[in-house]
C-alpha cells in the first residue's frame, strides 16, 4: 500500500488541527445517537440545519459508519436514476412501514453534491424536491448495531430500488415487523436569558 507523504499536513496547523478534533468530536457524538436508533440522515441534516457541521463533512462521515466501522453492519447497493422523481408521498408511505431494517439514501447532484435521505422521513424528500435522471443513488440498509437479517436488509435495498423507479412492491412480512420506526426528535427546550442591567 502506498504511504501518502502530505496525509497529515492539514493538521500541522492550530487551525487545522482543531477543525480536525472538532470532527472527530462530531462523529463521536453521532455513535452517540445511533446507540439510540436514530437515522443518520436525520442526525446529520439536522447537524447541518443547525450549522453544527458542512456539508463537505457528510462522505466522510457515512464512509466512516456504514463501510469502516466494526461496529455498525450495513450494506449498501449504488445505481443511477433511470427516470426523474418527483412524488414521494406513496413512497415515503411504503418505506415508513419497513420495521425491520434502518435505511440511508445518499443522492448525489453534481452541483450540490451529496444530500443524505432518510426514505421514511417525509421532510427529507420534501427537501429535495426532485431525483434526477443518471444521477447516483445509494442506498445503506442496515439494522445500527445488531446483528441483522441480510435477506431482509438486502430485500429492502433491492425494494426501495424498484420504488425509485415510479413502481410498487410486495414486501415479506417480516420486513414490516421491527423497532426501527421513524420517529421525531423532541428539541430541547432552550430558556432566553434577560441581559443584566
């Protein structure tokens, strides 16, 4: 394997090296939360909606948790769009029943790069609005920490790709029985604070 001679440049600096630790922190955190079931996407978009991290800190961040992390099984399957979408609702509907496994859509655009999708979120397919055509879609499917069933994982992958393309599916039974719901973050109340004086 060959060694990188500028692989830790960017930390020879006070500011680079704190921006490292600051996402090294993050990710951390975001372990954090997944020990409680809550979707990547859902993390991660709201981590961005509230400026807590860039966009640029997305790839590393899923490639780090869903490919490299001992701890975390998911598989995931990559294709192109064969046509442009634009309704998500009955979609949303569907995936929003599958229990069983916890499902991450990476969809990359060309100008705005990657925008992550929980599929049972309907906020999230709200947000993008539309799929376009060729553009690449990847799906993670996994069940967080547990040991999953990878017929079912593999079964919801293979599913949501035929919802992509404006088609219905039949799903097994057991992929509609499980704990992995979506669910709504409850935010934390914050009290204002009166200035002295």
């Amino acid at each position: 394997m060959a060694v990188a001679n500028y692989e830790f440049v960017g930390l020879s600096t006070r500011k680079g090296f704190n921006r490292s630790l600051g996402h090294f922190r993050s990710v951390s955190d975001i372990v954090g939360e997944m020990d409680t079931y809550r979707n990547l996407a859902d993390i991660l978009n709201e981590r961005l909606d509230e400026k807590e991290m860039e966009p640029q800190q997305l790839s590393p961040v899923v490639n780090a948790l869903f490919v490299g992390h001992p701890r975390y099984r998911y598989l995931n399957r990559s294709c192109t769009l064969k046509s442009n979408i634009e309704d998500f609702k009955d979609l949303a509907a569907e995936v929003g029943k599958w229990l069983a496994v916890d499902i991450v859509i990476a969809y990359f655009h060309p100008d705005l790069g990657m925008t992550l999708i929980n599929p049972k979120n309907i906020r999230h397919w709200d947000s993008v609005q539309t799929l376009k055509k060729n553009e690449l879609v990847t799906i993670y499917a996994g069940t967080f920490a547990e040991k999953g069933n990878e017929k079912l994982i593999n079964e919801a992958m293979d599913k949501l790709l035929v919802l992509l393309e404006g088609k219905t599916v039949k799903v097994s039974p057991a992929l509609t029985k499980g704990k992995f719901k979506q669910t709504v973050r409850k935010k934390a109340a914050t009290k204002a604070v009166a200035a002295p004086g």
